[in-house]
C-alpha cells in the first residue's frame, strides 16, 4: 500500500505547513512586526493560497525575488497596518564557472547539486535562474552573506592592485540589478523599472497594425510616460521612439516607414518602422523582435552594451515575449 503511504505522508506535510503559516501570520499580527517564512515550493504556494480565509486578519503577500517566481517567500504584514516598509530579505548570488571559456553547458540541475553539496538547505534557497552560463540564485540575504564569506574571494576591495577587481564587481552588481526587468513579461511594469532606472536608454519601434490587438493596456502605458499613442489610436499608424534615463528625447509617428539613426556609446543604431518590419540595428546587426505591435531594445550605459530585445506583441495579447 504505497500510494496509501504517499498520500498520508503528504497530508502531514500540508497540516506542519499550515501551522507553520499560521504561526508566523500570529506573531505579525500579536507583536506587530514583519514575519518571513522561507522559501516554500509550487505546492506551498498553493496551499498558502487555500488559507485565504484563514489568514484575513493580517496583511500577507507571496515573492520570490523578481517576477513569475516558482519558488516564493511569504510575508506576514504591511506598511499600513506597521507603519513602517521591510522589503523582503533575499538577495541575488551570480555564480560564474571560473573559466567560462572552458566549462561545460551547466544546467539548473549542476547549479543547485553544487550548492547543495554545500550542505545548505533548501529552503533558503529559491529559483535558480541559468543564462549566459551563469547561474542567479536568489537566497535569503543571510545565505547569500555566508556565501559570500565562505567560497567568495578575498575581500581586495580598495587595493590598488586588485582595481580590476573593483570594476569587474561593479559591473557583476549592475549586470544583476537588470534581472528583474529581463524576466518582466507585463508591459506596464517592465516600462515602469526601464523609465525609473537612469542608466538605462531604449529604442522602441511600431510593426503593423497596433490595434490589432486590443490596445487599451499598451495605450495606458505610452501615455504615462509621454510616448505619442498615435499607433495605438489609428489603424496603419507607426512609430519610432528613443528614451534615455526616464526621459523620451526622440518620438516619430504617421504612416510609415519611418526611419531614424542615433548613437549609443560610439554604436550607431538605425531604427526602421513600417506595416511589415520593424528593424533596431546597432552597428549593422539586426536586434529587434520584428513583432506585430511594440519593438524595445535595452541598452544599459554602464555596461556599455545591450541587454535585452523583447516585444509587446498582438500576437501575444501584448504580453512580453523575448523569444
């Protein structure tokens, strides 16, 4: 009777879970201060979920550290019930193979069994995100302190002759600060970190037939950050739009094509809009989506260098898509 051992075995983890929740939802609200539970999986999550009514007495929200997180830490608590914000305590480790050149493709899998020969615990540990052979895991911040203390490098900061050092950690940290815009899907949010983050510059180009799809949403979004909704309002219309640290310093639109050329740190970038192309080149390599609906290209200046292509496309309701 296996099965039968499964199912018991599971509805004993659902009930220590439940305790566990409603624990933490009490001392929130009995000591009135913030509680954290550590990263729960997809099935606690769900089962957090069921509890709503449960926990109504007390402010709580689910967040693993950028957008569409699998695994999630709850909070118990709010600035209005406390009068005070505590963020969440995770942080992002970047871990890189140290000779990329040589290293195998590394998966999720060698990522995490690497962290867990560590003997560190999973429930501090949340999603690990693989890109560019590099893994970001997002941990609580006291892992991602002991991480740093115990298998980082020495501490060489100031040191003249590790000043490369210096450089290399400033550009690991801003690399990591764009996380959360990479992995954004929703428009309204994904314009909202590009236009406060002022080392941050993009291009945006129109293709097609923008209302198409239902344009309501994108055309809320242009005009909270005075992009012309032009190609969201009539039919045939395009457009060309350049924005630099929050700021639109360039916006084009009528009946296409429409054509523009900027610079971005020495890169010459070429912008084309028309009924059946959208083109972003940047020193002759073409980088746009070329999607129905609305082009972006991101462009951090500290990095000097691009670090996403992403279309809100009619063909997907306007949802971010970087494929």
């Amino acid at each position: 009777m296996i099965w039968a051992y499964v199912i018991l075995y599971s509805m004993k983890e659902n009930e220590e879970l439940k305790r566990r929740v409603l624990d933490l939802a009490n001392r929130c609200y009995q000591q009135n201060i913030y509680t954290f539970s550590g990263f729960l999986n997809a099935a606690e999550v769900s089962d957090v979920y069921t509890m709503e009514r449960e926990l109504d007495f007390v402010p709580w929200k689910l967040f693993g550290g950028t957008e569409g997180c699998e695994r999630q830490m709850l909070r118990f608590g709010s600035e209005e019930t406390l009068g005070y914000e505590e963020e969440f305590p995770i942080s992002c480790v970047v871990i890189r193979p140290s000779a990329p050149k040589f290293a195998e493709d590394l998966s999720h899998r060698d990522f995490l069994g690497a962290l867990m020969n560590l003997g560190i615990e999973r429930d501090v540990l949340g999603d690990i995100i693989v890109r560019d052979a590099a893994g970001y895991v997002f941990c609580e911040d006291t892992m991602a302190a002991y991480l740093a203390e115990h298998y980082g490098m020495p501490d060489k900061r100031g040191d003249a002759a590790y000043a490369a050092w210096d450089e290399a950690a400033r550009m690991e940290h801003r690399d990591a600060q764009n996380i959360t815009l990479r992995f954004t899907l929703d428009m309204a949010e994904y314009f909202r970190l590009l236009m406060q983050d002022k080392d941050l510059a993009a291009v945006i180009t129109t293709q097609g037939d923008a209302t198409e799809a239902d344009p309501s949403a994108p055309r809320a979004v242009f005009r909270q950050w005075g992009l012309d909704t032009l190609p969201l309002e009539q039919s045939g219309m395009q457009g060309l739009y350049v924005v630099d640290g929050g700021k639109v310093v360039y916006q084009k639109t009528g009946a296409g094509p429409l054509e523009y050329t900027l610079s971005w740190g020495g890169h010459d970038v070429t912008l084309r809009s028309a009924a059946d192309n959208s083109s972003i080149a940047v020193d002759g390599e073409e980088q746009s989506r070329n999607r129905p609906g609305v082009n972006v290209l991101v462009y951090d200046k500290v990095l000097d260098r691009v670090i996403q292509s992403i279309s809100f496309s009619t063909l997907h309701a306007y949802s971010g898509y970087t494929a």
